[in-house]
C-alpha cells in the first residue's frame, strides 16, 4: 500500500490522462502533485481510510480534469476549497466517506457538472447553497443516505434526467417534490418503507 506520494512523482508525464490509485494509506497529497498535469482528465482515489485532506491548490494545473472519482475516504474532511479549481468537470463520486454534509460551495466552480454519486454517506439533505451551484446536473446517486426530503431538495435540478435514491429510510414523499423535473426519465426509490405515493 501507498503511503507517501512525493510530490515530483508525475512531473516528467506532461500527456498523462488518467490516473488511477487505489488501496492507499497517505494522510494527504502534496499541493504541486499535479504541477505539471495540464492535460489530466479522469482521476479516481479509491479505498484510502487514512486520507484526511485535499490541499488548496491541488487542482490549480489540473482544469481540464472532466471526471474525480473517490471512495472509501473515511476519515476525509471537506473544506469549501477542495475542489475549487475544476471548471471542466462533469463526473464526481465521493461515496462510502462518512459525510453527513458538504461544504456549500464545494463545487461551486463546476458549473458543466453532469454526474454526481454520494452513495453510501450519512447524508441527510443537500444544502440550497449547494444545489444553486451545480444547476445542470442529469445523472443524481444518493443512494443509501438517511435523507430527509422536502419540496424543494431537487428544485434546483431543472435538467435532471435520473434520480437514484434507493434505500434512504423514506418513510413518504412530499407533495410536489417532482413538480421541476420534467426531463426525469428514470427514479429509483427501491429498498425504501414507502407506503403511499401522493398524488402529485
């Protein structure tokens, strides 16, 4: 397992694409790791338990990143800036970290956000602040959150085309929940103790 990335690692691999890491125990990632990634595009993190950060400026030489995949990050600890500095994302899964909730303006640059998978956190609800900032999401996984809905928790995902929240401990819907999204094409609401659907 790795436990230490120095921080010149990739700086000879300018091309480099994708990334892919697994099964790692460092604490954090050095702030220039990517210095000299320019053209990165896919990066997946996955299984880290001892990964506790995302420095400020991780992403800084790294816009052209379209798609951040992450899980099993349990002890992972969010700030506002952690993902800061990706205009061009469109794919992001952060699962099975133990977030009960995440920072308002966490994706607040990523304005072409297509895909967002949260499974198996312990999410309650999404903050408006939050939504506000990622208003062209198509592709929504919450699966396996104990969340708590209201009218207006997808009001902001006027695009939205698939909404996965299987087995989040529903016990109804609110009235009118889906009433913005009419490009909804698939709901997944399996696994969940609902017993009346209400007309609307």
């Amino acid at each position: 397992k790795i436990t230490f990335i120095p921080e010149d690692t990739f700086f000879d691999l300018p091309a480099l694409e994708s990334l892919r890491i697994f099964w790692s125990e460092f604490q954090t990632l050095p702030s220039n790791l990517f210095l000299f990634s320019n053209n990165l595009i896919t990066l997946i993190l996955g299984v880290n338990r001892q990964l506790t950060q995302i420095p400020d400026d991780l992403f800084k030489n790294a816009q052209k990143l379209k798609e951040l995949r992450m899980w099993s990050c349990s002890n992972l600890k969010l700030k506002n800036n952690s993902f800061w500095n990706l205009p061009e994302l469109e794919k992001f899964k952060l699962g099975i970290s133990n977030l009960t909730k995440l920072p308002e303006n966490l994706l607040a640059n990523s304005q072409k956000l297509k895909r967002l998978s949260l499974a198996r956190n312990k999410i309650k609800t999404l903050e408006k602040k939050f939504t506000e900032n990622i208003p062209e999401i198509e592709f929504l996984i919450l699966k396996f959150n104990p969340l708590e809905l209201d009218q207006s928790s997808f009001i902001e995902f006027l695009q939205l085309k698939e909404l996965n929240i299987e087995a989040c401990g529903l016990t109804n819907l609110p009235k009118s929940i889906f009433d913005f999204q009419t490009y909804l094409e698939v709901l997944n609401l399996a696994g969940n103790h609902l017993t009346v659907l209400t007309e609307n």
